[in-house]
C-alpha cells in the first residue's frame, strides 16, 4: 500500500514493516514476525524488484514481532542491518531487550509460552544508529532515540517529506495516536518524553509499528 511516493506500508503483517524506495535501492524499516519474509519479499517482486535491490534494514527496536523475519530477509537480499546500540546487542542474542513482566495475569502466561515456543534467530546488525544521525534514505532519514517502550528504541523523522516512523513508541488507534502501551513499556516515564519529543518534530505523517498511518498528524500526538 502506497503512503506517499516512494513509500510503502507492507500490508497484514502484525508489525507494521515499511518500504522506502530510492535511487540507491530500498530500505525496509522493521521485519515482522518469523514467517512474515515472504509477504515482504513478494510485496517487493510486486513492485518489479528484485531481493538484491533490498539495501537496508533498518530496525526500531528488538522485540519478535519487529526483528523475527530478519535473518531470512538479510539471507535473502544481503542488505545491511542498522539498529540502536543496546537492541542491537539483544537482536544478536535473539532476544528482546528487556524483560517485561505484565500485571494481567493472562497477558503473562501469553507472553510467556510466546517466548518459549517462538524463536528469533540471531544477527549481529551492521551498523550501529545514534542521535541525530541522517541516513540516506527518503530525503535524509534522522535517527531519534525514543527510549520507554525498550531501552534503545529508535524511531526515524524525514523533515523533507514529513514523515515519521514511531515503531512502538508511538501507535495509532482508530485515527489517535498513543504513546507506548504500559503493559509491554520498559519504563513509562521516558515513554512520556519520548512521546512528547516526537510531538515537537513536526511531523505530519505518523507511520506506527502497530495500528493505521496516520495523516495530518500534527495535533493527533499524545497530549500526556
């Protein structure tokens, strides 16, 4: 699905990943869960390209839903992984970093067969993304440390299109955004800050790991 120009949300996957095309080639930005490699690589034979056009991968954070396809979609296209530098140490442990326990009794023991049952291969990402970095990818693609969901969670601003691409750090519910859900936050204070961060960016298009883009974005962040 089309956003913008050049940018693609890759449709029923339960981690948002999104797809920047550029002159250079494309830069998917998160994995999905395993098994999600091969709606994104066929959304990208769709498009008329091929997996070695895949140049980057670029991950918010490390949870399963986010990194669980991306050994195969590396193995498959090549491409270079970028994470911050404390998810990039748990993606190479094939583990999330930091552990969550849920007061929801249900929610725990979910979580808990999740982690037994669902496994992420390790990788060592790349390249590792810190505050204020620009990549070269839609524009000049800025790395904001968005920390509150994880410890190192990243999120990324295109000030030339607008564009912000939250992860979990920021998602969207029937046309709102919300900051990181407390029952999955690592600490929800700096979720708070990071969430009013994102607030002062300017952004218009509000790309979400979870729920639908939300466009006009600028009076829709997180009043606290």
């Amino acid at each position: 699905m089309e956003i913008i120009n050049n940018l693609h949300l890759v449709p029923n996957i339960v981690a948002n990943p999104y797809l920047i095309i550029d002159p250079d080639g494309l830069t998917l930005i998160d994995a999905g869960l395993p098994g999600s490699d091969k709606k994104i690589l066929r959304y990208i034979s769709g498009l008329g390209r091929s997996s070695s056009d895949l140049k980057r991968i670029i991950l918010t954070h490390s949870d399963i839903d986010h990194v669980g396809s991306l050994s195969t979609i590396k193995k498959a296209s090549g491409a270079r992984v970028y994470a911050s530098a404390v998810e990039a140490e748990a993606i190479a442990k094939g583990k999330p970093s930091r552990d969550i326990k849920p007061a929801n009794p249900a929610l725990r023991t979910l979580m808990g067969v999740l982690r037994r049952f669902i496994k992420v291969s390790p990788i060592r990402p790349d390249e590792l993304l810190t505050e204020g970095q620009v990549l070269p990818v839609l524009g000049g693609l800025r790395v904001i440390e968005t920390p509150g969901h994880t410890p190192g969670h990243i999120s990324l601003f295109s000030p030339s299109t607008g564009v912000l691409f939250t992860g979990d750090s920021i998602i969207s519910r029937d046309g709102s955004l919300l900051r990181s859900v407390p029952a999955n936050t690592w600490d929800e204070a700096k979720a708070d800050a990071s969430a009013h961060k994102q607030a002062k960016l300017g952004a218009t298009v509000v790309c979400p790991g979870h729920g639908s883009v939300v466009k006009d974005a600028a009076d829709k962040f997180p009043k606290k």
